[in-house]
C-alpha cells in the first residue's frame, strides 16, 4: 500500500515571494527560509506529491491563493536552510481570507489559528477539503465546472 497523502499550508509574505512569482518562476521553487523550529519539522515531514496551500500572509493580505505540490522532499542547501522544492499546481477559483476561515465552524482548531506565526503548517484532510471548497477549488484540480454559454445553455467545462 501507497503512503498517505498529506495536506499543507505555506505562508509568505506577497512582496517577499508571491503566487505570482510562483507561476513566473516555471512553477518551481526552492522553498527556503524558514527558521523555527517546529516550521523547520514540518517542512522535513513533507512527502513527494504532498499538496500545500499557497498562502499569502501579511498586513494586507492573509489568505489562501494556490495550490503547489511537494517535488523534492527535504534536503540541505548548504547553509541552515531545511528546504523543499514545490511546484504550482493552481490558483485558487476564488481566494479563502483567513476570516473567512475563522467563520467557518468545521475549521476550529486548525492549527493556523492557534499558532499564527507558524509559516509551515499541517492541515488535516477535513480542513483542506473545506478550504478548497470555500475557494471553488483550485485549477487543475480536475473538477468539472458548469457554465452557460451565450444562450443560457448549460455547458460542462473540465478544468485545465
């Protein structure tokens, strides 16, 4: 039997790293930077094909963005880093603010709200599905989305 899969949150300040720069950068990134400790365990726990939350944090913005997955577990840079290399996998449909979450009863308790400053974060399936629910999904996730074209006709579109 296959390993589980397990569901994370990354947090980065948009003028330090953005999705933005994520989906310019080819959509693989080096992951570093991160300092604490527990941050530090987290990112070591992570498996290839681990899914993260892409999340933008910060004064202005605290919110989920994206979606990138696990490429390369951790490793050492040479210097105090722990690393990982993530690759984009999609935008959110619709970006989840962090009040939003707070307002969501199925969400009490996850550990982003209990420990803020924590910029690698666990995310239990239940929480993830939810997330990913509030924002639509996110692309490349495979759902099918219905739209209506010109007529009112409904039309299936998978999603790329």
């Amino acid at each position: 039997m296959g390993e589980e899969k397990h569901y994370w949150l990354l947090k980065t300040e948009p003028g330090e790293w953005s999705w933005e720069d994520q989906a310019a950068n080819g959509g693989v990134t080096k992951w570093d930077g991160v300092k604490n400790k527990q941050a530090q365990k987290n990112l070591k726990s992570m498996k290839l094909g681990d899914l993260c939350f892409f999340y933008h944090s910060g004064a202005k913005a605290r919110r989920v963005v994206g979606v990138v997955t696990v490429v390369r577990e951790w490793y050492s840079d040479g210097g105090d880093d722990s690393v990982v290399d993530v690759k984009a996998v999609g935008e959110m449909r619709r970006p989840v603010d962090l009040k939003e979450m707070k307002g969501e009863k199925g969400l009490k308790g996850f550990a982003l709200f209990r420990q803020p400053r924590l910029s690698v974060v666990p995310v239990p399936e239940d929480v993830w599905i939810r997330v990913c629910d509030l924002g639509g999904g996110y692309q490349g996730d495979g759902i099918v989305l219905e739209s209506h074209d010109s007529d009112g006709e409904s039309a299936e579109e998978e999603d790329d």
